[in-house]
C-alpha cells in the first residue's frame, strides 16, 4: 500500500511541475493574431505570431515587436509602466532603427538620430507606424516575434520570411 501511495504523490508532484512550466512559459511567451496587411508580404491578416516577452531595449533592427498601439491623437493614454491589457490595441511592425541611428526618412520627430528610450517601427507595407506617431518609447514594447504559430491557409512558412536576421 505505501507504494502505491508513492506512486500518486510521484505523479502529483510531476503535474504540478508541468503546470508551473506551463505557468512560467505564459508568462514569457504570447499568441499574437495578425490583423490586417501592414505587415505583408512577412505577416498576413489571420496568422498566428508567437511572441516572447521582452523589454523595448532588447530589441534590434529588423525585429518584428508587438507593441501597443497610440491613441487617435498618436499619444500614449496609459503612462509608461502602467498597462490595461484588457484595453490596449496591439500593433505588429519591424524596427527600423534603434537610439542612435539615424531617422528613416518619413519618421515624424524632433533631431536626426533615434531619442534614447525609443525605437523606429514601420510596417512591411503601408500602415500605421513611426511615419505617423514618431518614435516608439522602449515601455510601449510587448515583445520580439519568434516564429509563426499557424498561417491564414495552414501553408508551412519558416522564420526567415519574418526576419532579417534569421
């Protein structure tokens, strides 16, 4: 009989590992869905983005970064550090340029380079992005997309079509 019991707390103690992985794995890592075409041909209306949580300064060029999304008055209602996940608007797009470099042209800002604390974000194609809101403040980043979960018409993509870098 106690072995039997062994063998129930042996198999408690392993789903309880599992569910704390699973925990910590949330936390780090986001399921994004791409909604409409600023991101095309890299990203299409309906894929699945898996992101991994990070800060805006660990990010670099070519990066695609989910980001919250300014207000109509191209302002951040929320402070930084602040977040209303159950209200932020999310938006997808491809660092352009980091602090230091130097403004892509069409960039809405004050200076030549990228401000410290900011990042230069623009889509793959026509939409909203740095051109019309200026540079993005590191805190306004979600995270850095890792690969593509499932695509618009289940084809198999890789990761390089959505980096550069890869």
């Amino acid at each position: 009989m106690p072995a039997l019991w062994i063998g129930v707390l042996a198999a408690v103690v392993v789903s309880a590992g599992g569910a704390l992985a699973l925990r910590g794995l949330r936390r780090r890592q986001v399921a994004v869905r791409v909604s409409g075409q600023s991101m095309e041909p890299s990203l299409r209306h309906g894929d699945l983005l898996l992101v991994r949580r990070c800060a805006g300064s660990q990010v670099t060029v070519g990066d695609i970064v989910v980001f919250e999304a300014p207000g109509y008055d191209h302002q951040w209602s929320v402070m930084p550090g602040q977040r209303s996940d159950m209200l932020t608007r999310w938006l997808v797009k491809r660092v352009a340029a980091v602090p230091g470099d130097p403004l892509p042209e069409g960039v809405v800002g004050a200076g030549a380079t990228v401000p410290p604390g900011t990042i230069v974000v623009i889509g793959d194609s026509v939409g909203y992005d740095s051109r019309t809101f200026g540079p993005l403040p590191h805190e306004k980043v979600l995270g850095r997309g890792l690969r593509l979960l499932s695509t618009w018409n289940h084809e198999a993509r890789d990761l390089s079509r959505i980096s550069e870098k890869a």
